[in-house]
C-alpha cells in the first residue's frame, strides 16, 4: 500500500514501511488521504480534476457503433415478433439508450452514467432467448 507524506508542500510517495519511518523521524508526516485515483498533488493540497464532458450523441458513441444500436433494435423487434420478452439486459440497455435519446435534446456536454451491460451481454441474452 502506498503511503503519502508530505514536508513543506512536497509530496512523497512510499510503499517500504522502514522508508516511511525514517522519513517520518525526519518530519515528514503523512499527507491526507488521496481522494481519488486521478488526483494530482498540486500547490500542497490534492486537486482532483473534472470528469471529462460528453454530448449524450459522443457519449453513447463512445460505448456502441451505429451497427450495435441497429443490432440491438433489431435483437428487440425479433423477440417482440416472436412473442418473447425482453430479458433484464436488453430491458436495461433499452431504457439506458431511450435516456440518452432523451438527453440528445440538450446536446450540451455533460457527465453521463456508463451503460448498464455490454452490446455483448445483452446481444448474448437476446440471441438465447430466441433460441429457446
């Protein structure tokens, strides 16, 4: 486990416990708790940088390709057709991907939740239930 300490506002990291209290014997103590993995010491204090901004358009791109989302609605048509529910994946996905549909009104970029499952689950869980 990694330790930080700190003396006049520079930082150190240690994970060798007799490093650590030789460093402490010298003044050095620890630094508070670092609040995230990407937070970077800065100015002697952690800053933790914004969450990157996506339009809901950038956002689902950045999870599935046009030919997924047209995989998926087709996956959703053919088990309607065949008079079989959707299974929880495919429910989930479906409801994540109308959320963004309904978010691409406001094209401002913003934080947005990851989707509930991969198209690899839900196309997996949609192809054995038309199997069955």
């Amino acid at each position: 486990m990694t330790t930080y300490l700190i003396l006049d506002g520079q930082l150190r990291a240690e994970t060798d416990e007799a490093a650590i209290a030789n460093l402490r014997r010298k003044g050095w103590v620890d630094a508070p708790a670092k609040p995230s993995d990407d937070a970077q010491w800065q100015d002697g204090a952690w800053i933790v940088p914004p969450a990157p901004t996506y339009s809901p358009e950038a956002w689902t791109s950045q999870h599935f390709t046009a030919m997924q989302v047209s995989a998926l609605q087709r996956f959703e048509f053919a088990l309607l057709q065949a008079g079989k529910p959707l299974g929880p994946l495919m429910t989930a996905l479906k409801a994540w991907m109308e959320g963004m549909l309904v978010a691409s009104v406001d094209p401002t970029p913003r934080t947005f939740p990851a989707p509930p499952c991969s198209y690899e689950a839900a196309s997996a869980e949609a192809v054995a239930a038309l199997q069955s």
